[in-house]
C-alpha cells in the first residue's frame, strides 16, 4: 500500500495493523478476545459522522464474497487466499438501483468516501457498466473515489452488490404519475409531500433545485405577508397565481401568464417576492438568462411557477424562441450521440413576469411581432392602475416605498410554508377538488365577463381564455382562504381578480389588434355595440349610421371603418388582418378592398366594406 494515501494520512487508524480475516460472505472476523473491543474503538472513532458510520456499517455487512473492508488503509481488500489482501478501491456501496419514469435508463447509485473522507454519490448506467468499464472506473476516480486495483474486478464488485432499494428518478416536479398509490406532488427541492405517501420507492428529482429550509411559520406568513396583501388586488393576485400552478392539470390549463409592467419602483419586484415567499425565499430568474437555462428553469415549474424578472427593454431575437417555449410549454427538440431523437421536455405552468412596458409593445419596437396566440397565455397588467403604482393601500405605511420595504422584509422572515401546506391539504381532499374545481372557474369567469360588459354566453375567443385564467387564479386564492392557508375572508381574492379583469380588458380594448383573431373580436364587439346604427336595404342614411346590413351582409361605410374599426393602427393592416379571418369579402376590384353598393341598397352606390355578417354573428 503506497505511502501517500491521503485518507491514511489524516485520520490515522486505532486499530491493530493487520487486517482481520474475512468470512465467504465479505464481513470481518475479529479475534473472540479483541472482536467487541476494536469494534467499539472504530465506532468510537466515527462517531462525530453518523451518517458516515452508518455507511460503513451498511458496506461491512452487505460486502460480497471474498471482499473485505481494509479500515487502516480505508480501501476495500479483495482475495483472502492465504490472509493476503489485495486493496482494489475506497469504501463503496451500491445503494440501490435507479430507472426513470418510463422504466427505461436503469441504473446504479453508488455511494463511496473520496479521498478527503467525504461521502458522495454517483449514478452509473447499467449499459455502461456492461459496455464501458473504463468510463465507469474513469466517472468514479473523477469524483474522489481512490482505485488502485483491477478494474474488472471492480466493475464486478458493483454488478454483483446485493441491492433491493429502487430510486425512481423523474425530470421534472409537481404531480407523480402512473401511479395507483394516493397523489403526490414533488417539490421543485426534490421533496415529496405528502411526506409519508407508502411508496415503495425513493423519488429523485434529477436537476432538483438546493433545498433550503424553511424560515419563520405558516402563522407568522399569515399574519405579515397575508395581512399586507389585503386591499391589494395585484399582491392578491400573485400569491393566488402561486397556488394555481398545482391546479393547473386539474382545470385543464395547459399554460398562464401573468405580467405586471410599469416604470421602476412601482412595486412590481415586490409582488413577485411577496408570492415566491410562498414557497421559499425571495430570490428570482431573470428574463436575460439564456434560453438553456430558462429551458431548465420551465421543468422545474412544472405544476408550479416560474418567476422571471424583469424582461429586457431590448430584447435580442431569441428572445421569441423563450416566449414561444414558455407559452407553449415544450422544450428544444435534441438527439443524441446514436442519432435518435429524446423526448421533447414538456411542462405546464404559472408563469409571473415584470416588464416596463407591456411586452408586445417591446417586441414591436424591435421589430419582432408577438407570437399568435401567446397573447391570451402571457397576459400584460398594468401595474400604475391604483393610487400607490402596484399597491392599493399601504395600511398605515408613509409611503410606497416604506410599504415595499415592509413586505420584502416580512418576505424573507417567514418563507417556505404556504405552498406546501396548500398542496397538503388539497392531496387530503383531492377528489372533492377535482370535481368541483372546474364548475368553480365557470362561475367565476361568469363574474368576470358581466363586470366587464360582456354577455355570461360569450363564444370562445382571445377574451374568453383569458379570464379563464384569470378565474383560476380567483379560484386557487378561494380555494387556498377555505382551507385556512391564506388569512382572507371568503369572496376577497374573486373580488381582486374581477377587479385585475377589468383593468386588463380596458387595456386591451385600447391596445391596436396585432393578430386575425383579436381584429375579429374588436370587429365583433365594436358592431355589438352599435347595431342600432346600421340602416336596412333601401332607407333613407341617419346621420349617426355606421353602414347598411341585409341578411347576409354588413355593409360598413369607409370612415366608421377608419376612424372605429382601425382606431391606433393602419388601415390596410386592419384590412388584411380581417381578411385573414375571412369576415371581409372584397368586392371584385382589382387591388381593393373596399365594395361598391348596389342601387337597392344605396342609390348613390357608396363605397363601403363588405362584412359577412353570418361569420361575424356566428350563425
């Protein structure tokens, strides 16, 4: 054995230098007058790490055959032929055995002492273990653990370990599938509530954020953060928006995004700490990261939320390959080294953002327009829509500032208890909470759709799906007050939520259509409004008429047209924009639009553009 092992160099051992006998079965055979004695002594020696001894205790009785533990030198012996030993490699385990959750991907955690006498962990593919010996051996030197043997006979060490634990490693957190057993959610730390849930395995999340213990109390939350949050609507949006990432899979939402955008000091940072202080302490992404890292960082918000800080005031182009994989919830395709595809990463989540400016109006100044359809996923909040930028009343506080500072210190005091208990108690009634969860948003969406001047019937469209979101959050802030994880009376986060609608949809009413299908909803509402004002075939033109209609047609005249229907925007985009939507019909002239009345309409023959109004109402 070489002189220079560091392991022997810094803890010297108490015990006799000659290593003792083994049995077939791999475990040590002291003398019957020194077996008790030195193992007392080498117990002693360990103590200060119990986890380090309960290690060893494990490997000694677990050891195959023909394998001993070397404890002077700290290196596992193999041979026993004539009591010579051969040292091979530091103390090691295989501690179970790992798969994914697909079955697929087996492999062996091996736990071992590196050279410092730290323990540490390294997964080994079974394929590898069959195939690449030598990468094997070459991964366990990489990370500390001392070889000086054959390989082969290492490589054999580890295929022939008796091992009975399983480790099922997943890639992303939140609800455990394919399973029979009661649900359970998975942490973005890795940890798995409820925390006795009579698995059979151990779960591991691969890429697991750090744990960090929680700080302060649920009751201390409640009475700091909670209490603070009353009278906000926007702070009582985002904690509830924290609890809807759990609801996610059960409403059906695939993706909801929420972003406050405003000048700076306006409170916008703190409402996102104020709702991360629900799950852990107040430290947030950014935007700026780069688009491998917000791949990862989406996985890990899986049925949870991604809080992303700050979006660039001149975003670069990849800026849209972020906002379409966030919105649309799927990963970068890749392949790998046999040229076969992996499964695309997938997930579904509460997306929490701030900007200065809404983040349309960003990409637009950039040259670069919204994605199509990303809109009613990513839904831009005003934060200057009350008297203190993002905040409503202050409670007593001088300032806005004061109020801010108040809540980020309240934040990071107590942080880490809202969101686990929340899932706790939803998992205990879990089945009560599916059914009524989506009747719930129903009801809520309906609130929301007569505070802001639409029928409860409305057809499905771009305004629709947002207050479906909208009344998830409403719901998950409901929800969350009934079970006692939030400190607010009943009706109080529906009330924040209707309120968040209204000043989303006025915003968005005044906002120029950027897709088909938002020029068709502003169409749609803009004639809703003014049907009174359109004369049948044939009448004598009211001063205040927008058009003629017949049966089949509507017939808007050209300065309703451009002043109303193409209000903020250029006329020939509003033109091509409704085309695209198939509602306006041009009337045969070569490069126009615009259609030319028939004389029993207008005996005049206006110029007007042609609508088709069974399209336009739905019929």
């Amino acid at each position: 054995m070489p002189d220079n092992n560091p392991i022997d160099a810094q803890q010297p051992s108490a015990l006799p230098e000659t290593p003792p006998a083994s049995t077939d079965a791999g475990q040590i055979v002291l003398p019957d007058d020194a077996a008790e004695e030195t193992t007392e002594v080498w117990l002693r020696a360990l103590h200060h790490d119990p986890e380090i001894a309960a290690f060893l205790a494990a490997m000694r009785l677990e050891l195959p055959p023909f394998w001993i533990h070397l404890p002077r030198e700290q290196m596992l012996g193999y041979g026993g032929i004539d009591d010579e030993w051969v040292p091979m490699c530091g103390p090691l385990r295989v501690e179970a055995l790992t798969r994914d959750d697909s079955g697929r991907n087996w492999g062996r955690r091996v736990c071992f002492l590196d050279r410092d006498g730290h323990l540490r962990r390294e997964t080994i593919p079974e394929a590898d273990i069959l195939y690449k010996p030598r990468s094997v051996c070459a991964q366990l030197i990489s990370a500390g653990l001392a070889i000086e043997g054959n390989r082969n006979d290492i490589i054999d060490l580890i295929r022939r370990w008796p091992v009975e634990a399983r480790i099922l490693s997943v890639s992303r957190p939140g609800w455990m599938a394919g399973t029979d057993a009661a649900p359970a959610y998975l942490l973005p730390d890795g940890k798995l509530l409820p925390e006795d849930p009579q698995r059979g395995e151990t779960v591991e999340l691969i890429h697991a954020r750090s744990a960090v213990p929680s700080s302060g109390s649920l009751d201390g939350w409640k009475d700091t953060v909670g209490r603070l949050a009353v009278g906000n609507p926007a702070l009582i949006c985002a904690i509830s928006a924290m609890l809807a990432g759990p609801l996610l899979k059960h409403a059906g939402i695939e993706t909801l995004g929420l972003n406050f955008h405003a000048s700076t000091s306006s409170g916008k940072t703190t409402a996102l700490i104020t709702a991360q202080s629900c799950i852990g302490p107040p430290k947030l992404d950014r935007w700026n990261a780069t688009n491998t890292a917000l791949e990862l960082a989406c996985r890990l918000a899986h049925d949870g939320v991604l809080m992303l800080d700050e979006f660039p005031a001149r975003p670069s182009p990849a800026i849209i390959e972020a906002i379409y994989m966030i919105g649309n919830g799927t990963g970068r395709g890749r392949g790998n080294h046999k040229l076969i595809m992996e499964a695309t990463a997938r997930w579904e989540t509460v997306l929490l953002s701030t900007s200065e400016k809404p983040i349309e109006r960003i990409l637009a100044a950039a040259g670069i327009q919204m994605p199509e359809g990303i809109g009613v996923r990513l839904i831009d909040v005003p934060a200057p829509s009350w008297p203190f930028g993002l905040f409503k009343t202050l409670h007593g506080h001088g300032s806005g500032h004061a109020f801010a500072e108040t809540l980020q210190n309240a934040a990071r005091e107590h942080y880490g208890h809202v969101l686990p208990a929340f899932v706790d108690r939803i998992i205990a009634q879990h089945d009560l909470m599916k059914e009524t969860l989506r009747p719930m948003i129903s009801r809520l969406r309906s609130k929301m759709l007569v505070a802001i001047g639409l029928p409860g019937n409305a057809k499905e469209g771009p305004v629709l799906r947002v207050l479906n979101r909208l009344a998830l959050i409403a719901a998950a802030g409901e929800i969350g007050s009934r079970l006692g994880v939030l400190p607010w009376r009943k009706g109080m986060a529906t009330d924040a939520l209707v309120e968040i609608a209204v000043i989303w949809h006025r915003a968005h009413a005044a906002r120029p259509p950027s897709t088909a299908e938002a020029m068709a909803e502003r169409l749609a509402g803009y004639l809703r409004r003014n049907r009174h004002r359109l004369c049948p075939p044939g009448a004598e033109p009211d001063p205040d008429a927008i058009g003629w209609c017949d049966e089949r047609w509507i017939y808007l005249g050209i300065d309703a047209f451009r002043m109303d229907i193409a209000s903020g925007m250029p006329a020939g985009l509003a033109v091509k924009l409704l085309g695209d939507a198939g509602l306006l019909v041009p009337g045969g002239e070569q490069r126009s639009y615009q259609y030319r009345l028939p004389r029993y309409v207008d005996p005049d023959r206006a110029r007007v553009y042609r609508l088709d109004r069974q399209r336009i109402e739905g019929g």
